[in-house]
C-alpha cells in the first residue's frame, strides 16, 4: 500500500475562497497519523463564528476517533484494509467532506515514502503549521498518581494487583501490552481502571475502549477458568459541567452498565474496601 498524506483546511467565510490550514492526516500501512491546530481552530471562530469552528472540531474530534479505531486494529491484523467502507482512503474523504457539511475542505491526497513514519509526521506538521506536534495522554499524571497513591495506602497490596502489565501472550484477544490500574480475583474477576475525563475526546475514547478490549479479553480467560462473570469498574476524574466529557460520562451511567460501572474518583475507598473484606487474591496468580 502507498503511504500518503491529506491537508485539511477550513474556509474562512461562506462566500469566501480563502481558506486556512488547520491539520493534516498521514495514511501509512501501519498507522494513521492526525493532528489538527487548536489555535486555527479557535481563529476561525473569531473569523466566522463559534458554531462554524465547534462544528469543525467536532469532525476532526470524530476522524481521530476513527483513526484510533483503526489504529488498534492493524495492532491486530498488522496492515490497514483499504477495501474496508470508510476507512482512510479517497471514497472515504468524500464522506467525510459530506459529513461536515462542507466545513472542512479536504486536500488532495500526496504520496510519499519516508522511512521513519513518525519524525516524517512530526516534521511536516511543524512545517506546514510552524506548531510543535505534542502527544497526548490517555491519563494525566496528576490524577493517575492520586489513584495509584490512594491503592497502595489502602493496605490491599498483598490481595490485589496495581498497575498490572498484561501482556497478549498471556491474555488472548489483546492487541498489545495493556497495564490495568487494578485488578484481582475471588469467584470472578475484580478489576478497575482509572480514566481521566478531562482528557480531549479522541484520548478518553481510546482510553474506553482499550478498557472493553481488556474485559472481553479477561471474559474469555474467565470462561476458559471456570470463573464467575466479573466485575468491572472506571475510576473516573469529574469532568466540566456541560462538557462533552460529561455527557459521554452521562451516556456511559445509562448504557454501559452491564459491562462496567463508573466510580467517581473520590469514592475509590468503596472498591478497595470491597477487597479488603473480601477474599480476594491477586489475578497475577492465576495468569499463567
């Protein structure tokens, strides 16, 4: 497959030609690579309208999501199927362009082949947007920290494992090395996992669903043990009233809670005290 990449920009006025630069995708055959400019964004709404700039972010918000998906996907399967509907390919940026009602302009599509994916994407973004590219993480370490520190005072550390690295070839159904917050076994399995939603959208849904893959993985491993169904949590930081991180955390109250149930950070003390008057024993030892 030809790597290529795609600029994205945004039109600066609904009779207007200009048009300003705002992120750019990178297709390879083993990743995807999006990053768009917050600042250029937060311009157009100055520019045009808050609506206009709210609705763009939207798109890219869901393209990165997307890309996530397919992301961990080729973790799996180890190279992108581009026959697939609506994966990263020309049919699917005319979708993309009817699914932001024309907002986002899409340019054409320019091959290349450098060797190193990674500084290439880097080096072009800084390039065309003169901004510093920057990682984000599915965790702060602020709150993570807090989490961790809550864990290990609680005295649960001979019955429980924190910060658990579970590898694939120990867990079927992963699809790379996945560290669970905390995670023990008494009929069934105990486990929960610390998720910041004030995190941007595209990381906390990464961060939701590496979760899923881990509990349907950890299901399977149940059922092949002759172990009870288990029982799952998110320790979740509070996010903004009115947030889009809120909302999702709202949708999650209604709809996810027969998979896992979501903690409010503050109430930890409830999970670790079920540990502790239980009789739990750490998962390590079972994963064999």
């Amino acid at each position: 497959m030809e790597s290529f990449f795609v600029p994205i920009f945004l039109k600066l006025g609904k009779l207007s030609e200009e048009k300003l630069l705002v992120a750019l995708i990178m297709v390879t055959p083993q990743k995807i690579w999006i990053k768009y400019s917050q600042k250029r964004i937060q311009l157009t709404s100055q520019v045009i309208n808050a609506e206009y700039s709210s609705l763009a972010k939207e798109v890219l918000d869901q393209i990165q999501i997307k890309a996530g998906e397919v992301n961990a996907m080729l973790a799996k399967t180890g190279e992108i199927q581009f026959n697939h509907p609506h994966i990263f390919n020309a049919d699917y940026f005319e979708y993309l362009k009817k699914y932001s009602q024309n907002t986002l302009l899409f340019g054409n599509i320019e091959a290349f082949n450098f060797q190193n994916s990674a500084l290439s994407f880097e080096s072009l973004y800084e390039s065309l947007m003169n901004e510093k590219t920057e990682l984000p993480r599915s965790v702060k370490p602020d709150f993570h920290n807090k989490i961790k520190k809550s864990l290990t005072e609680s005295g649960i550390d001979d019955k429980a494992d924190i910060g658990l690295k579970i590898t694939p070839d120990k867990l079927a159904g992963l699809y790379y090395d996945t560290t669970v917050t905390l995670i023990s076994r008494n009929g069934g399995i105990f486990a929960a996992e610390a998720i910041d939603f004030t995190n941007g959208i595209p990381a906390l849904a990464n961060a939701l669903n590496a979760f899923e893959v881990l509990i349907n993985s950890l299901n399977i491993f149940s059922k092949q043990k002759n172990l009870n169904h288990g029982t799952y949590h998110i320790v979740n930081s509070v996010p903004a009233p009115g947030s889009e991180q809120e909302k999702l955390l709202n949708n999650i109250y209604k709809n996810k809670k027969e998979v896992y149930t979501a903690v409010p950070e503050d109430a930890i003390g409830e999970i670790t005290g079920i540990i502790k008057s239980g009789n739990f024993m750490k998962f390590s030892m079972v994963l064999t």
